[in-house]
C-alpha cells in the first residue's frame, strides 16, 4: 500500500533528532495489522538517544522562546499548510501501519493539522496580567513563559492528532520537544516531522525518537527523570500513565496526562431515537472502538430498550468490515493480537453471565472482528468495568434518570460520556451530574481543536486542545516592581 505514495520521502524510518535522520544499531518491524505484511524496519533507539534528544531541544530552547509568537506562528502555519497538501500520502501512511479506513485516516489528518492551526493562533494570545497594587511604591505584574523542554509519549490509535495535541501548544508557547510515538505507528510521527523539517523548524525544537516496546520503557525513564524535561505528556493506558507520573516524582516534573475512560452512552425514554442510534454508531465503531472516548456500556431506558437494541444491531450488522483501503470499509482490523483476545474475552465473559447476543461476536479472520452488540448486559459483566477497546456495544436498561446517573459515575474513569434527551430539564441535570471531563448531550462526535478535551478521576490531569491546552506549556511568573 505504499508505493503509491505521490510523496515517497515521506516515508522515512529513522529517527528525528536535532534536525537529524538518526539511524540507530537495532531496527524494529512496523506492521500492516490488516495483512500483517512488513512495512518498515524503523529505528531502535534507547537511552543514549534520549539524553541527545534531549540536549538537542535544551540547546534548541533559547532561539525558539526568543522568536515572537508571530513568528513560530508563521513556521508552524507553514507546517498545517504542508499537512493539507500532503493529506493523501499522509492518510495512506496511516491506514497501513494503524489500520483504521482511509477516509477515517484522512479525517484525523485533517483533524490533527487543526491543532497546529488552532495553537499557532492561540501563541499570540498568551496574556499576562498586571494586579493592582496594594503598596504605593510597587507594581505586581504577572507574565507567562514556556516551561521548557517537553516530552510527549502518544498512543497508536490516533498516531498523528494525539502528536499535534500535545506539540503544537508546546511548540506555540515557546517550548521544544521531544516526542516518543507508540512502536505500532512510528511512520506517521516521521512523516509529519519530516513535513516540520520542511515547514523551516529549526534543529532541535521537535524531536522525534522511534523505539520499540522495550525500549520504549528506556527512552521513557530517561525522559521522566531528566532535570532538563520539564514537562511530560502522556496519552495511553492508565496503567502506564500510573508509571510514567512516579517516575516523574522525583523531578517534581508537571504532568498531562490522557488515559482510559469508560464512557457511558444513555438513552433516554425522550430521545430521537434514530438520531441516538446514529450517534452510537458514530461512537461506539469508529476506528473500530479504539478510540478513549469511544462509548464503552450503553444504557438504555426500559420504554426504548428493545427498540434501541434493534436499530442498533441492524446498523452494525450492515458494516462493512475489512482493510482500510478497501471502498466502502467502515471498520478495519483490530491493533493487535492482545486487543483481538481482549474483545473475545470481553464477549465471552458477558455471554456466559447471560448477555443475549444480537449481533456479531466473532472473530472474522486475522485482526478483524465483526461489529458486535449484546443485549441484557449487567453491572458484574466485565465490559461493564474495563474498557473494551474495540467493537463491542453492551446495551445495559434501566428505570430512572437518578439510576442512569448512578450507573454513569459508577466507574473509576471519568473522560467522555454521551446522553440523549429532548427535555431540556433533564438535559441541565444529567450534563451537570455526569463525573466526566466530557459530556455529548445528543451527539457522538465531540473532539474538535477549539475545546477542551481531558478527563476527571483516574482519567487524566490537565486538558489538550481549546484556549485551555496551551496553559500546560507555560508557567506564570510573578514580577514584583519595587522602589517607584
Ligand atoms: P496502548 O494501550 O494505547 O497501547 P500504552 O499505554 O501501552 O497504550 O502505550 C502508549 C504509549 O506509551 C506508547 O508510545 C508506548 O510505547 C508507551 N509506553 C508503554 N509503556 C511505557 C513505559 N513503561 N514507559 C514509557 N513509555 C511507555
């Protein structure tokens, strides 16, 4: 699938450090998860890289906070701009190695690049403040400035936005990076760092290190227990979101982090109930359910229980399932072999404990699974518990709006959660009683750059995107002027 790239020196497999392709003694297999075919040996970098790595963004630092906003603004214009040009070969970069159809790769292309957009307009709008003064002989004043050098350590599912995300409020505040992209979908993070190089990105400022799983944990130590990283963002796992903030203790390093949810998806008796299947679809399927915010349990009100379930099955059983750059695929292949094993352990679990299944539960061929709903689900079900990361809709009913709320809240995760109502009441108190950094009132599609995503509880710390995501990546400085 890619040698049809228009762009072929997109495609580079080594890693991006002080402006430099860095080529390293070991290499890693990056794989097509629809054929399993070998795409690229990438790269294997370790500790000794990261301390270059971060060395090369230290020295970078200095030129970079001294260029006024307007100017990084205009390097990383530069760099949306060669975004959109590239958007074909970036798309197709992206559905070989993650897996997820084309025009759903061509979308987080586009939805990736609005960050960089977005926060190259947001750089020119990082105020101060002056306060008034409580003693006549001095003036407070209170100024932002870029924290330093910062490090970003992003999943697969999403292997470009979850870059832009954390990089482009780095990069617009002042700060300079190096980034650790997930081992499944390197060739996207070095695709669009190339784009950077061209966009005229000075040496060092954005550093990208490749590394497989086990040197991954390497690279991670070394970024979190730098004196010089000031900063860590992280998106993946709670688990490893857990680890990377002890490792972070020691440094006292600031810490945004982006990890598990467990969204609940209500319907209530007063829905549209076609516009909620929509929605659930929208948000249970896309990228196959690997998404943090995909809708993990379905709750449904007893008056539309039945009828909720039946749509939604019959909308998931006409999916057409398959690889990526097929016409007409919605949903493509699955990561992993341990993600594959967890949707079946998740399937099974529920069937055996009495969910009825409606449609789907079972395995086409290779990583692809087929859409899946199960009806009757219940609270000791482990889709109920863990977030199942792939196909899966378990439809839960219930009786009450106080019900549906307290199931809603009953987890540990607190990221997206969705409801739909036409009464505007229940609206108001369902949306303020959600535990969730997110909520999608009659809607499954919430992420877009202009707003605040992130989570409460063990979700995460801090937001990314929106007027919010820049505040991370500067510190507030107080300047006390005495002797006027
Ligand atoms: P996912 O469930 O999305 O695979 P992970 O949390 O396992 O999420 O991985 C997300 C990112 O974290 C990837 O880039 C991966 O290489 C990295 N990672 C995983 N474990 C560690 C670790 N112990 N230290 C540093 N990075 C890690």
């Amino acid at each position: 699938p890619l040698n049809t790239l228009r762009d072929p020196s997109l495609l580079k497999s080594d890693a991006l450090i002080n402006g430099e392709w860095a080529p390293a003694p070991g290499r890693f297999a990056v794989n097509d998860p629809a054929t399993g075919a070998l795409l690229a040996e990438v790269a294997n970098h370790g500790a000794e890289s990261a301390h270059h790595a971060i060395v090369a963004a230290n020295r970078a630092w200095p030129a970079w906070k001294g260029k006024t906003a307007k100017e990084r603004a205009a390097i990383m214009m530069k760099w949306f701009q060669l975004l959109h040009a590239n958007a074909d070969d970036l798309a197709r970069i992206m559905t070989a190695e993650q897996g997820k159809p084309l025009a759903e790769a061509k979308g987080e292309v586009t939805y990736g690049a609005s960050f960089i957009e977005w926060f190259a307009e947001e750089s020119k709008r990082v105020y101060g403040e002056t306060v008034q003064t409580t003693d006549g002989n001095k003036r407070y004043l209170v100024i932002k400035q870029p924290v330093g050098v910062c490090a970003a350590i992003t999943p697969w599912n999403f292997p470009i936005a979850m870059i832009t995300r954390k990089v482009a409020p780095a990069l617009a505040a002042g700060c300079t990076v190096v980034i650790k992209p997930a081992e499944a979908t390197p060739l996207s993070a070095l695709a669009v760092a190339e784009l950077a190089q061209r966009a005229g990105m000075p040496a060092g400022v954005l550093n990208v290190l490749t590394a497989d799983a086990e040197q991954s944990i390497e690279v991670g130590k070394v970024l979190c227990s730098s004196d010089v990283v000031r900063h860590l963002s992280f998106t993946g796992s709670t688990e490893v979101g857990r680890i990377l903030a002890a490792q972070c203790a020691p440094t006292v390093k600031a810490l945004s982090l982006e990890l598990g949810g467990n969204a609940p998806f209500i319907v209530f008796d007063d829905a549209d109930l076609d516009s909620a299947v929509e929605g659930a679809m929208a948000s249970k399927y896309r990228n196959a359910g690997q998404t943090c915010v995909c809708a993990n349990r379905f709750y449904a009100q007893d008056g539309i229980y039945d009828r909720f379930v039946e749509k939604l099955a019959e909308k998931a059983a006409a999916m057409k399932v398959g690889n990526g750059f097929e016409a007409g695929v919605v949903l493509g292949p699955l990561i992993d072999d341990a993600a594959i094993a967890k949707v079946q352990e998740h399937v099974a679990d529920a069937v055996a404990k009495g969910a009825r299944l409606v449609t789907g539960g079972e395995l086409i061929e290779g990583r692809f699974y087929q859409p899946t709903v199960l009806a009757d689900a219940t609270a000791e079900m482990r889709c109920s518990r863990e977030e199942t990361f792939g196909p899966v809709a378990p439809v839960f009913r219930f009786q009450t709006e106080a019900e549906a709320i307290e199931l809603a809240n009953a987890t540990e995760f607190g990221l997206a959660s969705y409801f739909y109502s036409r009464d505007v009441g229940r609206i108001f108190r369902v949306g303020e009683a959600l535990e969730y950094g997110m909520v999608g009132i009659n809607t499954g599609l919430i992420s877009t750059a202009e707003v605040p995503f992130g989570g409460v509880k063990q979700s995460g710390l801090g937001r990314e995107g929106g007027r919010q995501g820049i505040e991370d990546y500067v510190e507030t400085k107080y300047l006390c002027l005495g002797d006027i």
